[in-house]
C-alpha cells in the first residue's frame, strides 16, 4: 500500500546498517546537516521528541527533589584545570573562546563540555552548612566536545543533554543518589522508550574523569552494537577537596562535601531509532511519540468522508496524540509518510468503512490491519497504543537477549566477537592490561559490570587468572 | 509579624531603586554572580518562573502553529556578514571561539548573538516550494553579546531566550505574523506577568539590524524607567536576497521568501521584580508564580498542629501550586522568607484556628489578612489568587498611567523629563536629528510609535516642524 517513491529512498537496514540510520535521520526530518563542520541543525520532527524526553525525565528528576538551574556556558581555564584527572579528559576536545566584544581576553574560556567545575565554583560559595544539603541541581543546555569523526545524534560536536550536580553531607548519600539517577534513566529506558537496558558499573579504565565511580546503562542496538546511554558518577570528596566545597556540620567540624553528576543527551534519539527503526523508517514507542495517532481519509473528495474524519480525529485527540492528514496528497503517499515518521497508529477511513461502521487501524511496529466499529475507535485505539509500546520493548528485550552471548575463553570470545555482534558476558580478572588487549584485538570494550553477576567460569577471559567480576564486553557507538 | 533580620537587609526601594533591585535578586535567591565577569548564575527560584515564562509562551507559540527547532550555536564568521546592516549591527558585541580540538580553527566561529544567519542558512537549502512555506520555527537557547556594563537578567554577556524565525510566501504574511506574534507576547505580559505594555513600531533609529520594521512592547518599570520587553521584526526579503532564500511559487516563478524574527528574554525576570516588587521583596503575580500558596503552621508542636497544615497544604494542592514550610524555623522568619520570594498567598494555622475551624489568608501584594472557614480553604484560595492576578495587573496600570505625561513643546518636555520619571508622550516630525538632540540632551529615547495614536499637537515636540507621529519617549534599562 505504501507509496514505493519515498520507500525506496532507504537503504536496507540489513545491507547497510549504518547508510539506512542515516537515510532514516534525513527522511524521518529528525535533522539536517549545518554549514558548521560537525554541528547538525535538530528539525522540528527530531525537536519534538526531545521536548517529550525532556518532559518526561524532568517530571522524574523533580520527583526526586531535583531543582533546575542554569550555570554559565563559558568556563575560565584556570577553573577546569582545578581537578587533574577531569581537565586531561577534556582538554583535547576544548573550543575556546579568546575574543569577545572587540578585544582578546586576559584568559581564555572553554565552552562547557560538562559543567563539573562551573558548579563546583559555585557550590564553594554557596553552601555553609549542613542546612544547605543536599544540593540537587540540574540544568537542560548544550555541549561542545570537538570530536573528529561525527554522526547524526550519536556523536556531535554540539549536543543537547542534561547534567545533574549534586552535594552531599555524607558520601553514604552520594553514593545513594547515583545509584537513585541510574534507575531513574533505567526505568525512563524501559518505560517510555521501550528500550531494556543493562545496569552496571564501569571499569577504572572506562569511567568518567574525575569519578571514583561511573554507573552506566548499556542498550544493544538492532545491528549488535552496543550504545551507552546514560551515566551517573559519584565524585567522593575529590572535587570537593579541588574547589574547596565544605559544610560546617551539625557537630560543628568544617568537613568536604561529597558530590555526583549524571547526565543523558540527544543521543537517546539515536537509540530510538537504531533499536526500533525498520526498513519503512522510523518506529516510535507511543510513550515518546509526538503524533501517536495519524487519521488518514480515504477517497476525501467523498461526501462525508473528510467530515467524519476530522469527527475521528477530534475524538482520538481526546485520549491521544493525534493528527489528521486532510493535504491533497495520496492516501499511499500518506501512509509511506506516516511509516517513516514512526507514527505508532494510523487510522484509515472511506466511504465503505464508513456505511460499515468501522475504521481500519494499522500498527507502524509490525503492519497489522485491525477492523474496529467507529464507535469504539476510543478505547480500541487506547488499549491499541499501550499493546504497541509494551510488545515494543518486550520484542527489543528479546532482541537484546538472542544477542547477548557468553564466553568461558578467549577462542571463544574470539568466534563470537568475529561472527556474532551483540553482548558478550564473561569473566574479568580486573586487570585494565586484559580490557586493553580486548581492546586491540577486537575493537570491543568492557561496556560494564553489571549489577546482577552471573558465574560464567573461574577465570578471566582473556588472561586466564583468577576471575573478580562479570563483564558485559561489545563493540559500541 | 514578620521577621526584622530578613527585611531589614533589603535597601529602600524609594531610597535608592538600583541598589534594592540588585538586594532583592540576592535575597530572593533568584541569581547569584559567577567566576567569569559579566555571567550570572541562575539559582532554582529564579529558573522557576523562567520555567513558567517557557512553559506559558511555548504553549501559546504552538496554538499559532510554531515547531521548535535547535540550530548549531557557532557561527561562521562568513555567515554573519552576509548580510550587511546585521553585522554590523552585532560585531562588537561578539565573542569569537578561535580554537577548537587543540588547533586553532580555520575560520573563527561566533557564538550566537541571534540566529538570523543561521536559520536563513538552513532555509536557504530547505526550502524549495510554495509547499514548504511557511516556515514558523523557534528556538529556546542562550546567546552572547559581550556587554560593558551587565546587570542581573537586564543585562548579561550571557542569556535565555526564544528566538522565532519564520518565512513566508508573501510580504503581507510576514507582516500579519509579525503583529501576531507581538499580540502574543503582550498578551501574555498582560495576562499572566500582570504587567501591562504599549504596543508600537520601532523608530528606524531604534529598529533591528537588517530590519524593515521593528515592533516592540513597552513595559514602565516602578521607578519610571522604560523597559523593552519583547520585540518582533519584518525583515521583508533582505536576508532573503542576502542569503538565497527562494522558493518556487505556484505560477512556476522562483521568488524570494519573506521573513521574521521575535524574541523574550530573561530579562522579563526583571521586569516583574521591577513592576511588582516592595520593601519586603519580591512579588509575584500568582499565574507565574512557582509557588502560589504557602501553607505555615504556628506553634506546630502542639497536638494536631502539623497535621492539620499537611492536611491543608494537600487540599490546596488541588487547586494551586501549594508548599508546606514544616521547617524548625520560626514563624515570623516563615513569613518574612515566604514574603522576600514572592509567594502570593500564605496561609497561617494554629491551634486556635484549628479550635475556630478557620485560617487565615494573608496576600503578599496587599499585606490584607483574611479570615476564612477551613471547609471553604480551597475555594476561597482560588477566588483570592484571581483576584490578586487581576488587581496587580489593574495596579500597575494605574502607576503606569500615573506616570504618562504629554509634552506639547520642548520646555514642557524638559521639565517633565527632569522630574517625572515616566513615559512622555510627544508629537516628532519624523527626523533622526530629533531623536538624537532629545538623547543628547535628556538621555532619553523614543520608546516607540504607538498604535493606538493621539494627536497631542500638530507640531514636533523638539523642532517645531510639522508633527507625523505620536510617540512614547522616556529613560529606559
């Protein structure tokens, strides 16, 4: 049914998985490329899924007590070389500002790629005392990181996100936080973007710079490769001690604070579409889709036909997100339009259907026509809607799992690593030596080590000592 | 009642205005300065009503059909001189990135002062046909334009805001949309910040750089100050030409797009602190408010004391965005704080309330007390915030009609200029020579060109030449 035109505009996603994500992001109207070198323009249909991330997570965020704010974009170079181990993290992918209003300025400014230091200035001032604690703030902005190779949502050299910076009386309640935020995403993941994601901790030699600790939630895409989606550190006292953040406590002793942060980005949208997308276009969970629902009238030059629609679509926009398609387009051109916006639902509707006393609707995830009477079109398309976006992440869950393999030995990573893309699970001895020679083997890496560990063997995978930890490994974005 | 430490940190507003500004957005923990000159830290209560400004205006923006958008924030410096009277209209208040990724940059990148550029880059490729039009995209971000002298959310090298850029078939569509969006805007000032504005055109020595027509809204501040509110330029097809936005129209003719742009800023933070604030702090008009009614309880020891404030604070929650203040703080501190932020209504409980089945409304712009039966508490509370909602917006425009002079000749002028701090409006001939003797002489500016215009004489109130136009004139921020 659908118009061949617009179709066959689209690479197959099994020949050519990384050509199909882009002719997606261009066709779907997510976004365009600028006449900036690495710097993509968001278009309204990319926009708006972001507006419904950001809706949601921030509903959760505040939830938990998290107050919004907004920090500086610019950050002194003396401030972010306060904290050794985060500036060298950072330096290399710094843009600077060294010119403003007309002169050179005494000392140049970094555009945020993270806001660490920015709020740990700030905090240095800003609390006293045990009273002032915890400071749960958060802030929605974009970020510069001067990456060499770039891709559409995945890894821009400007994206969009949000960072959470915590402080802490006690590191027992950083630590408590991080772990808080890590669930808040996970559950965000699971619920609205239909994505299962797996949580763990990331190695030493993986985590974020500055952390003592690094939290992660690893999705798998269609194509096996993994995605880290959203991270929450704790920073212990380390911050604290380099910008002087202390408290004066209850007993009176002037002690450092303990702090955390944690962030997502627009890159979440890559994932949706990489977890999600087929060979029609895009494929949104109802949860995060800005139009759930698209009327789309049959034969509309038809007495009755376009009114008895836009009748459909107003009763529909009660329960959903719902749009009618009244152009002068093709009811094929439409729904082809539809399937590569991702519209969960689209409802079809003639003249016959209307004598019969019925619609058509279709689901965008699997193609399914279901014949419902008019007069139900409410609830059926409700129960319809919350069908598609639990069968959406229990189809990505199965995905995930056909995917994720285990490995007692290196052959065996090897085999799998050569001809099975998705998660391997195996052991590790905790020796950063073994992460680096799967590393430069493979061009895989440790993902995390899950929270939930399972005993594949004794010994580590690649060096054969004694095994610590079970290691999610993969080849990522 | 209320607490002396608090209120008396505060400078007299009649005392000395700029000093009790900067004290209130201290005190009211509104912003906080940062470490980098010229860039203000905004704290939670004041990201708050920001994000009540965004949540209000978006919603307003998209029943008129805008789509939100998000464009690179560096711009080529290439870009920005495309269009001449644009670039110099901002190049000395840019600030440049010339360094990025550890090289020095082939070009220098400007951090976005607005993004006419930007959008007319992208519409140069992205539109095509009469189909695509029109264009109707905003952007929420922050900009740079790299002041000498800032004052918190007047003035900032930094800030937020919305920039709209639409583009249009027609010259006459550009222009509709132009008005529509100031009417959105004053509305919106009038309707929910409770400040009442004029509406007018832009002198041409006023207007934005690359403008045709620059519309503005005109706030009076307390002290007689003027403040430009938000404005809304036609661009007619300069940029249009300047950057190659065509499109083909229905007859088969390639013809140049028609363009707008329209923007708020956080220095509407300002204008309410400004308009509406006291002695004792902020005021904020309840429909902006992030908390309309505080709920405090007086000597919560005592039995049945706290529960009773938890029981009314949930009941308030229903109908209005309610908090309780269960702090170990004292009463009379609760009520001072609760006054320094602004909070509409606060509501008083104690034992003999509760014995009495009452409590008692206080309203934080009048200082009235109110006695009220506890049953009827939610519904008097909601009758109360609309009445304060609508008697703020009435009080300001008393004050601002108070301080509207009319001069009919220069001496007159003077004189009102010197020791009337208001709005003066005056008949102008039309000249450019006027505005700058009138600027020269009085450090005042024409505001804008009313439309709604009286015809004070028929002469200018500066050259004695013959009158076109009646316009506002005053000091401003």
């Amino acid at each position: 049914m659908a118009d061949k035109k617009l179709v066959e505009q689209i690479t197959s996603r099994d020949e050519d998985f990384a050509q199909w994500y882009t002719d997606i992001v261009k066709k779907a109207e997510l976004m365009d490329y600028s006449s900036v070198k690495g710097f993509m323009v968001i278009k309204p249909a990319g926009y708006a899924i972001w507006e419904n991330i950001q809706h949601e997570l921030d509903r959760r965020f505040k939830e938990t007590g998290v107050e919004n704010v907004y920090m500086p974009v610019l950050i002194p170079e003396s401030l972010l070389q306060k904290e050794a181990d985060h500036v060298e993290g950072f330096a290399a992918e710094a843009a600077w500002v060294t010119m403003g209003g007309g002169d050179v300025l005494p000392e140049r400014l970094c555009f945020r790629p993270t806001s660490e230091t920015m709020f740990c200035d700030f905090y240095s001032r800003d609390i006293r005392s045990y009273r002032d604690l915890p400071r749960v703030y958060n802030q929605w902005c974009s970020v510069i990181r001067w990456e060499k190779e770039t891709r559409p949502f995945l890894r821009s050299r400007e994206f969009l996100w949000q960072e959470g910076h915590t402080a802490h009386a006690t590191a027992e309640e950083a630590e408590e936080r991080t772990i808080q935020m890590l669930n808040v995403y996970a559950d965000f993941c699971e619920e609205v973007l239909a994505i299962p994601v797996v949580k763990g901790r990331k190695t030493d030699k993986e985590k974020f710079a500055g952390a003592i600790a690094t939290y992660t939630i690893e999705a798998l895409m269609h194509d096996g490769k993994a995605l880290q989606s959203g991270t929450s550190h704790n920073f212990g006292d380390g911050f604290a001690k380099a910008f002087g953040v202390t408290f004066t406590d209850r007993d009176n002793q002037v002690k450092y604070c303990h702090q955390t942060s944690w962030g997502v980005t627009t890159r979440l949208i890559g994932a949706i579409i990489m977890v999600h997308g087929d060979d029609s276009g895009l494929v949104l969970p109802p949860a995060i889709a800005p139009t759930e629902v698209m009327v789309i009238p049959i034969a509309a030059h038809k007495d009755g036909v376009l009114e008895k629609a836009k009748e459909v679509a107003e009763r529909l926009g009660k329960v959903a997100r719902t749009k009618l398609d009244d152009s002068d387009k093709s009811p094929g051109f439409k729904f082809a339009e539809a399937e590569m916006r991702g519209i969960p639902v689209r409802v079809e509707l003639g003249p016959k259907d209307i004598e019969a006393g019925k619609v058509v609707l279709v689901r965008r995830d699997t193609r399914e026509k279901i014949e419902v009477a008019l007069d139900d079109v409410e609830t059926e398309v409700t129960a319809l809607l919350q069908k598609i976006q639990k069968e959406m992440l229990e189809r990505a869950r199965a995905h995930r799992d056909a995917h994720t393999y285990t490995a007692k030995n290196y052959d065996e990573f090897k085999e799998i690593i050569e001809t099975k893309p998705g998660f391997i699970k195996a052991m590790w001895c905790g020796d950063q030596a073994c992460e680096d020679k799967i590393k430069e083997d493979f061009a895989a890496t440790s993902r995390c080590m899950p929270f939930t560990q399972e005993e594949i063997s004794d010994v580590c995978v690649c060096c054969g000592k004694p095994a610590k930890k079970m290691v999610y490994w993969g080849r990522a974005y």
